[in-house]
C-alpha cells in the first residue's frame, strides 16, 4: 500500500476521503453532554439531558484502493457513520472531504440536495443490511440497477440491459431472472443484487453496513467472497461496517474500533487481530473463532 | 349507410334537463315550499352548509330542493355559488365561550362545572320507524302550546354562558397551551390558494371543517380500528349560537348576527418524543356550521391524528385524509369518468395491439424455432448404446 | 339603503370575480416564464364539477374578452355533450361569439386532443388536465414530487418506462405521453394522444394546461423545444394507421376514431369534427405532421 509507513498510517497526503470531528447527537445536549458519555462512561447517554451521543468527535483519512473497517457492538455508531458520509443522516458537526467532489476543497456535509444527489449516483455505492433499504421492491432487479445508469446519462435500453447483464452475472444473479423483482428472490441474491447497484457506476468509494448480517452462516461467506474479489478486480475503496470480526478480517486492510461513539483503537486490521490493545478490542478479538 | 356526424350534444342535454323536470312532477304531487325544506329538514341543511362552506340556511334549502336532495350536488351548488361572492371581510375569531349553548356534554368527567346539558338530540331515542308522520297531521299548536306553558319565564335571565372542560385540565398543568409551538401557525385561506403539503394548521382544520361527513367519519373510524392511533375522549362537545363579529373599514367592531355551530375538543395524548418529557393531553379540535356532531368528533380525531404523521395508518397522513374528504373535488372526479374518454382509450388499444401482436409473432417464431429442432432431431440417427 | 341581492342572477363577467382573475393572470404568467413548471393556484370553485373542466375555465375565464371567439372541443369533437354544456356556460357569462371553425377562434379550450389544423401566433389553445402532476404514477406524495421537480430529480420516471419496455415490448403510454419541455422540466401534455404530442414543440401558438382540482396551471410557450421522453435505442412513435382511410371522406394522415354501427361492423373516423367538416366540403387544412422514425 502506497504511502504507509510501519505502523499502518499514512503520510497524510495522497487521500481520497477524509474525515475529521465528525459527531453525531441525537435529542437536546448540553454543554455536560459529551464530556459525560463514552467508553469510560459505559455509556452514550447523557445522564442530564437524556440526549445520545452517537459518535463523538470522529476522524480519519481512506486512501484509494483500501478497505477499511468499522466494527464495534450495536450502538457503538459504526452505521450511523457510514449513513452520514453516504447522506442519509446530517452530522451534528464535523467535516468530510472527498477527493473525487472538487478535488477535496469542499465539505461534503455542505454541498447542495442537487449535489448530494449527483455524488450518491456517481460517486459513491451503498449496501444496505437490509434489501428494502437499497432496492425498490416496486421495480426489477434489472429496473434497480437500470435507476443507477439512467441517472448517470445512459439512455440506451440496450446497453443499459447489457451493463445490467453483466453485473447480475459478475455477482452471480441469474440474468434470466432480470426482470423479476427483488420481493421473489432470497436474502443472498438480493444482497447481490444490491451490490451490483452499488458499483453500477464505478464508483470510487463503497459503504458496506452490516452486508451479510441477515444472511445465514452457510450464505455468508459466499457473498463476503464475492465482495473481496470486486474491490481487488474494481480497485474500489470501501468502508465496511461489522460487527464480526470475521468479516473484519476476510475484507479489510485497517480497521476502526468503535465503543459509545469513541474510536478506541486503530491500525492495521492483521496487528489489531493479533496484538489488540484496549480491553474492548482484546474482548472483540478473544470471542473471535 | 352513410356516415352522419355526431351533432346534436346540445339537443341531447337540453333534452336531458327537460326529463329531470319530467320525472320530478310527473305524478303532480303538490310542491314543497323552501321554508318547509328550510325548517323540516333541518338537519340536511346543516350537513349542506357545513360541506358547501356557506352560512345560509334558505340557500341551502333552495338548493336541496333544485337537485331534489342530492346531497353532494346541493354542496357543490352551495360552493359555486360561494365562489362568485366578493369577499369583504374575514370576521374576527369566533369565541365559543360566547356561545348560547343549546347542547352541551362531556364524556370525560361525570359533572362538570354548569352541568351536562343533553339539550336537542336524537342519541337516546330508539330508531323505531313511526309511521304516525306519514298518517296523521301532527298537532303543532297542540305541542307547541303545552311546551310553552312549561317554561318558566322567570329563569331565563339565570342562563349565562358556560367555561371549557378544557379549562380545569389547563389549570391542573395536565394540558399546555403551547404544546405544538414548532408547527406551522401561519393562517391561510385554502380558497385563495393552492395548498402545498406539509400544510400548516389553519389549512388543515378548514379542509377538515368543509369536507365530506362520509368521508371524514370513514377514515376517523378507521382510526379508532387499529389503522391509527386513537383513543380519544370527548372532553366537551357543544352546539349553539356564536356572535359574529367584524372590524369594518374605519377599524370599529361590528356585529353582524348570530350563527349555529357545533365543537368538539377531543383530549388525547401528546405523542412523547423526548426521553423525560411528560405525555400531558392534547385537544384535537372539531367546528362546523349547524349541528352536525359526527363531523365534528371525527374532525377532533383527526386533527390530532395528522399532527402525528405515520405512514403505516391512512388516517395520521395529511394529503390522503384531506385529499379525499374533500366532497367537491372527489364527487367530480369520481363521476368524471362518464365523461367520453374514447381518444385515450383507443390509444390504449392501440398500444395494447402492438403488444399482443408482438406476442404472437413471438409465439410464432419460437414454434418455428422448436420445430426447427424437433426436425434436426428425427433427421438425427441415434446413437446405439 | 340595504338592497336585498338574496338570490342574486346576475354574474360578473366571464363569472369570476375580477381578483380572482388577477390572480389567475399572474399565475399564467408565471408559468409562461417557466415552461412546464406547475404554477399552484387558487382555483375556485365552478357551478361545473371538478374533473369535468374547471381548470380549463379558469384560464379561459380569466383570458376571454367580449371581442374573442371562442371554440371548445372535448376528445376532438365541438358536438360532444360536456362541450356543449361549457360552451353555454362561457356564452351565458361573456357574451362571446361562438364558433366552430379553428381557424376563425382566437381562444381554443380543449379536452385530451390538439386541432389538426395548425394553430396561429393569434391563438391560443387551453387543454383540461386530470391529473398535472407526471410523477404521480411513481411518487403519491405531493411534497415529495415538489421536491424531484425542484432538483430534476427523474430517475423513477425513467425507470418506469424502461421498466413498460421490458415487459411489454413498448413503452405503454398510450396517452400523456411524458414530455421534457424546455430541456428542463418533465411535465404531462394532458391525455392527448401521441399523435398530438409532436405539435406542442416550437409551435407558434401559447399552450396553457389548466388542472382545477389539482389547483395547477402549467405552459408551453411558443418556439419552445418539446421532447417526448425515449431512448436513444427506443424511440417515440405516434399512431399508425396503416391503409386505413377516413371512411367520410376517405383521407388520411389524421387521428382516427375506432366506430362500431349498428350490424357491429368496424369503421374509422377523423376524429376532430371540424377538420373532418373541412375536408369534406374544401381544400384540406393544413397540418404539422410527424414521421415515425424505422
């Protein structure tokens, strides 16, 4: 990996997102709030005002072509992370640059909905943990897919089918079953389905959030598989949100240990699994078959 | 045959206009007055006022007895006709603590202060048909006479207005004046504009107080059914006259007469939405023209319904409940489908043809295809095993 | 001196109060400064019922002078019944001269069809609209559809005919076609066949669509660019009528109505009842007419 010295980090230039002091809050803080919940508090609750700290003060640079994971218990805000970055949530404060909006100049959280919008159909790829929330139940696998191209400015029924083909095959969908919707098929391929959408454009960033969650075991690794071999075909960077460590391990190069919206620890996902320092990580890793 | 053009519409409704009339006097029955419809159907024109949005008890009757009682179409007469007058003012807010109660009750405590008064209603009777109306002429005088000689005079002067329920749970803190300070307060007139959505309060309770009573009670039903989350109480419900009042040019107050209306406030729960705030009651609130409770009740509930939008449950949904209450617009739009559509639906044809001729042709290549196949596979000898 | 106006039966002319027709006016405006943008307005009530024509109306109404010469057609023909009710409607409140020759009216109110015969910088032609909003097939939320307007945001149209074209081989809009007007808003040509959807670009005359009770008014100024929405690989086509000539006057090249007689044999018709007059008795009118592309 370019640009990394022995410990994993990297030389500060050279990124392609970056994100500093990103917070998330919900309900009415006060000004106790946020010194008053975390890890050393056990806690994300603001014992005075009730308001939720979902992630305090985050930061960190992903370089091209890397993965990086978030892992942490549920409620430690690893989703609410990746759901801001991808727009579906506004940050209580905090800034995130991208390389490919404006060469890194502008603030993602301050662009215009049109903005938004375009870098969501271009730009960057999401899948969901759960199918409902990525696909449109109301139109075909091929129609979901179909959206991605048309909003990118492919207004050729024939090569929009072809592409679509294509990534149905790539993720192992059956083509002839393009035009059926999403509803009739089964947890995995609808996962597939969903990750096809996402890279539809090559997009330069991908957000995986809890991706084989709701799959069976059996299920799992077969599309884990699947996404480990798109980012090293794609070059596509990820961000890839877990709570399994599992996964953390199969898919990504760094990670990031989140415990009540704090990072705890951080660095090469192979040191991390080996040589864990903070207890929270130490217990994630002991439970780890 | 040659082609004869379709002429004559205008004779065709001008023929249609003259049967109506036909089959409303056939049997030569003698007519009915407007004052009889105006003081013996009461409580239609009440209904009528309310959805046509106009006060006029003798409008409302003229035009009840023009389209022989189509509710919908006497509404419907009512608004148009609303629509040609020039608007000269907005009256000052009606103050219902003014009002000269004839019905007032609370289902939410047993006595209040100034008493339940059951006043005129039907709620208590039981609906056995009477067909003493239809045989016998009813002695007027007779009951009026003995009616009268019951009251007594003297107590009149002791009738004075009466203070809201509301009032003692206010003074208790159980219910707040400023609970729903974050919404849109902003008045409008939904007949001077067209309402966008999500719409503010004042839009929302006037379509509400001139929509469709079916409609209305239909979707507050439904509320009360598990489509939506309901459990309302009737904290007061009450009907009389209100003054009404205006501030004319030179900036004086004026009093220009008295109409009836009837309210509702409806107590349910403020929807809690931060962890440690209290679930103190709310008012949802009903008012319409003349005496029409289910209006109002229903009204009541899904004021505090839309203030909690869900999108599982139609009735806690701004633009489905007031889209289609409203009597006028779906009325027409519903029967507008007797209007001639061929152009469409031939375009529909139109398209439908190409697709089943496609179909076919489609059928047919792949039957050329298989036989293709089966003919390739007899040719082929067999392999022997 | 109190005059008693009880029962009034007089009407302002052209029926609706003269701020309601200011207020008209300016939304008509409006929309003629943004082509295919839905302008929302006040809409009052008409002694006509919703969905049978009040929004064309009020344009109407609120436009109409004592010296135009007004013609009103519903699916083509100036006969129909619900024509003839508006037309008596508009001739009671404004005196106007009425008319059934396109050529001769100044102002044209139409319900789901555009005249065949080519339309005027002198003219203006008012269509009926059931429903204004295009997107309400993919999207039942009227703030939601607000705010894909607002940003183009018109991948859910799309998909839907990418998604007709799949499974039926056509795109499956028979009428209101969806158009892209000005190179920026997708708007509704109300439900005119497709045969007529060519003649609303770079037209000389003004295009009004009036939607009453959906309360919008929306335009399509002269010299305006009018783009069905296709394909680049599937393309729009309108009507054919292949070898079948008007059995009247045995032309062709107009929009043709399916009739069934008495013994239940099928004939077809020019449609719009004037064009069909005139070529019947005279030289033909002249039209914009469309190719389908291969």
């Amino acid at each position: 990996m370019q640009g990394t010295n022995g410990n994993g980090h990297h030389d500060g230039n050279g990124w392609l997102l970056r994100v500093r002091g990103l917070t998330k809050i919900y309900g009415e803080p006060d000004t106790t709030t946020l010194e008053s919940t975390g890890p050393a508090f056990n806690s994300n609750i603001c014992p005075r005002s009730h308001a939720i700290v979902a992630l305090n003060d985050i930061s960190f640079d992903l370089y091209p072509g890397e993965v990086l994971g978030v892992v942490g218990e549920s409620g430690s805000g690893k989703s609410t992370l990746v759901q801001m970055l991808y727009f579906d949530q506004d940050p209580t404060s905090g800034a995130a640059h991208f390389r490919a909006v404006d060469e890194g100049q502008t603030n993602l959280f301050a662009l215009s909905n049109q903005r938004k919008r375009h870098a969501r159909n271009h730009l960057l790829g999401m899948v969901y943990q759960n199918p409902r929330d990525g696909l449109n139940f109301g139109f075909t696998a091929g129609g979901n897919i179909a959206e991605k191209l048309l909003m990118a400015g492919t207004f050729h029924v024939g090569r929009i089918r072809e592409r679509s083909s294509a990534l149905l095959t790539r993720t192992e969908v059956p083509v002839g079953r393009m035009d059926e919707t999403p509803a009739a098929f089964s947890g995995g391929m609808q996962q597939r389905v969903q990750i096809s959408k996402a890279i539809a454009n090559s997009p330069p960033l991908v957000f995986m959030d809890e991706v084989t969650s709701g799959l069976d075991v059996s299920v799992q690794a077969k599309v884990l598989d699947l996404i480990r071999q798109l980012q090293r075909e794609l070059g596509v960077s990820m961000i890839v949100v877990s709570h399994d460590l599992s996964v953390i391990r199969m898919l990504t190069d760094r990670t990031l240990v989140l415990k009540h919206g704090h990072v705890v620890e951080h660095g090469l996902t192979d040191q991390i699994l080996q040589d864990p320092q903070h207890p929270y990580t130490q217990l994630l890793v002991s439970s780890l078959l | 045959m040659g082609y004869v053009a379709v002429k004559g519409g205008q004779d065709a409704i001008d023929n249609a206009a003259e049967l109506v009339e036909y089959y409303r006097w056939r049997e030569r029955p003698q007519p009915i007055e407007t004052t009889q419809v105006r003081s013996q159907f009461r409580l239609l024109i009440d209904k009528v006022m309310g959805e046509g949005s106009l006060y006029s008890p003798e409008h409302a009757a003229l035009a009840l007895q023009q389209v022989e009682g189509d509710v919908f179409e006497a509404a419907f007469i009512l608004r148009a006709y609303r629509a040609t007058l020039q608007r000269r003012f907005y009256s000052d807010t009606l103050n219902t603590r003014d009002m000269f109660v004839q019905r007032r009750i609370s289902s939410a405590f047993r006595e209040i202060p100034g008493g339940q008064v059951l006043g005129p209603t039907r709620d208590y009777t039981q609906r056995l048909l009477d067909p003493s109306l239809a045989r016998d002429t009813p002695g007027i005088d007779a009951f009026l006479g003995e009616f009268e000689s019951r009251i007594d005079r003297t107590k009149l002067r002791g009738v004075t207005s009466f203070s809201k329920v509301i009032d003692l749970l206010m003074s208790e803190g159980l219910m707040r004046r400023d609970q729903y300070t974050d919404e849109d307060r902003r008045v409008v007139d939904i007949t001077r504009e067209a309402i966008k959505f999500p719409a503010p309060r004042s839009a929302r309770l006037q379509m509400l107080a001139r929509a469709e009573t079916g409609g209305l009670m239909c979707i507050g039903y439904s509320t009360m059914r598990g489509y939506g989350e309901s459990h309302q109480t009737v904290g007061e419900l009450r009907m009389g006259t209100v003054p009404v009042r205006i501030t004319d040019q030179s900036g004086r107050k004026r009093y220009i007469g008295r109409i009836k209306v009837t309210e509702a406030e409806m107590i349910g729960r403020v929807a809690v939405k931060k962890k440690g705030a209290l679930p103190l009651l709310s008012v949802g609130y009903g008012l319409c023209f003349g005496q029409n409770e289910t209006k109002v009740i229903c009204m009541g509930m899904l004021d505090s319904a839309l203030r909690n939008p869900n999108v599982n449950s139609p009735g806690n949904n701004q633009e489905f409940v007031l889209y289609h209450t409203e009597g006028v617009e779906s009325y027409g739009f519903t029967n507008h489908l007797k209007l001639p559509h061929y152009v469409t639906f031939q375009a529909g044809l139109h398209n439908l043809r190409d697709v089943v001729d496609r179909a076919e042709k489609q059928r047919g290549v792949r039957a050329a295809e298989f036989a293709a196949v089966a003919a390739a596979a007899a040719a082929t000898p067999k392999p022997r095993l | 001196m109190v005059e008693d106006v009880k029962f009034r039966a007089s009407y302002n002319f052209a029926f609706i109060d003269e701020s309601t027709k200011k207020e008209v006016r300016r939304k008509i405006l409006k929309a003629v400064c943004i082509p295919g943008y839905q302008v929302p307005y006040s809409s009052p009530e008409m002694p006509i019922s919703r969905g049978w024509g009040t929004g064309g109306l009020h344009l109407t109404l609120s436009l109409i002078g004592p010296r135009d010469v007004f013609k009103i057609i519903d699916q083509g023909s100036d006969a129909s019944v619900n024509a003839c009710s508006l037309r008596q409607f508009v001739k009671r409140m404004t005196g106007c001269e009425v008319t059934f020759d396109t050529a001769a009216a100044t102002l044209i109110q139409s319900r789901h069809r555009v005249p065949e015969e080519i339309l005027t910088d002198k003219q203006i032609l008012v269509l009926q609209v059931p429903q204004p909003e295009v997107l309400r097939g993919v999207e039942r939320y009227e703030f939601k559809t607000r705010q894909m307007h607002a940003e183009a945001d018109y991948a859910k149209i799309w998909v839907s005919l990418y998604e007709a074209y799949v499974r039926f081989g056509t795109m499956m809009r028979g009428s209101g076609y969806p158009i892209r007007v000005n190179g920026r808003y997708i708007a509704t040509p109300s439900p005119i066949p497709r045969w007529d959807v060519p003649n609303l670009s770079m037209a000389h005359c003004l295009y009004l669509f009036g939607a009453g009770r959906e309360k919008r008014i929306h335009c399509i100024p002269p010299y305006t660019k009018v783009e069905p929405l296709e394909f680049e690989d599937v393309l729009f086509h309108v009507e054919a009528f292949p070898g079948i000539r008007c059995a009247a006057s045995g032309e062709d090249n107009a929009f043709l109505d399916e009739i069934y007689d008495d013994e239940g044999t099928r004939k077809f018709v020019i449609n719009d009842s004037n064009f069909l007059d005139k070529v019947r008795s005279g030289p033909r009118p002249s039209q914009r007419l469309f190719t389908n592309p291969d």
